[in-house]
C-alpha cells in the first residue's frame, strides 16, 4: 500500500498532480489509500470474486514487527498495461521499483514515518496532498496542488 503513496506523492511533487487521487489516511504503519485498500481488502476476503483476480494474489506473511498480507503479481506487466499510463507515470512506477526494490516492508515503513505528510497528520486524519509541498524535493508550491485540485 506505501508504494501507492510514493507513486501519487512523487509524481505530484514532480509534476503537480497525483496519478489514482485516492484519498490517504494517516494510519499506524503509514499512509494508506483508502479506495485502494478497500478493492485488496475485498480481494483478500475472496480472491476469486475480486476484480483484481487476474491481477494478484495475497499471501499472509510475517515480519519483523507484525503479520501482513503481501500482494504478488500473477502475470508480467504487459505492453497492454503500460497503455494505461503517460510516460511520466512509468516513469515514477519505474523510480520506485527501483529505489525500493530491495527494501523490506518495515523499512518502506519507517522511511514513510519521515515525510511531512506523515509527521503533519494525527492518526486516521486525511491526509491533505497539498502536504506534499512542504518537503524539499518538491518542485510544486502549495497553491499550485490547490489550484489543480479545484480544477477538478
């Protein structure tokens, strides 16, 4: 789920939109997007009524510090799948393979613990994308995440 958020938050901060505008919620082990939770959530409960059925598949896996579900590609992303996105959204798909590629889920944990977005938010508070302008890589102002939300 923190993948989401880097995937939304980055491309935001470098190009001044989201990619899915799901709303984020300031929860224990991170920022969560909450529609997206939702379709997993359901997909956990019953994979073979999920929309996500020839997508994924849930394991249950245990951590360092907890029990988690971990979400396992069933097939390779296809050039199908990369019609879906602008070039700047694989780009930003691609950057975060890359940086996390080898990072465990505590450790994607305790990095998204560090973002303003996080520090700036009270547990199961809505996470404001206009956060996202307070942290230094970010080549977007305040007003500017405003004014393109409200274009909306």
């Amino acid at each position: 789920m923190k993948l989401f958020y880097y995937l939304d938050f980055i491309h935001l901060k470098k190009y001044g939109k989201p990619i899915t505008f799901d709303t984020y919620v300031h929860l224990q082990h991170g920022q969560i997007p909450s529609m997206i939770k939702n379709i997993v959530d359901e997909a956990s409960d019953d994979i073979s009524s999920s929309v996500l059925k020839d997508t994924i598949k849930i394991e249950k896996v245990k951590t360092a510090r907890k029990l988690m579900e971990k979400i396992i590609p069933v097939r390779e992303f296809t050039k199908d799948d990369e019609k879906l996105f602008s070039e700047t959204e694989l780009e930003i798909l691609e950057e975060i393979s890359k940086k996390f590629r080898n990072s465990t889920s505590d450790e994607i944990e305790e990095y998204s613990h560090r973002e303003s977005t996080y520090k700036g938010t009270k547990y199961l508070e809505t996470i404001p994308y206009t956060l996202a302008a307070r942290d230094s890589d970010s080549k977007v102002t305040k007003e500017e995440i405003e004014l393109l939300l409200k274009s909306i």
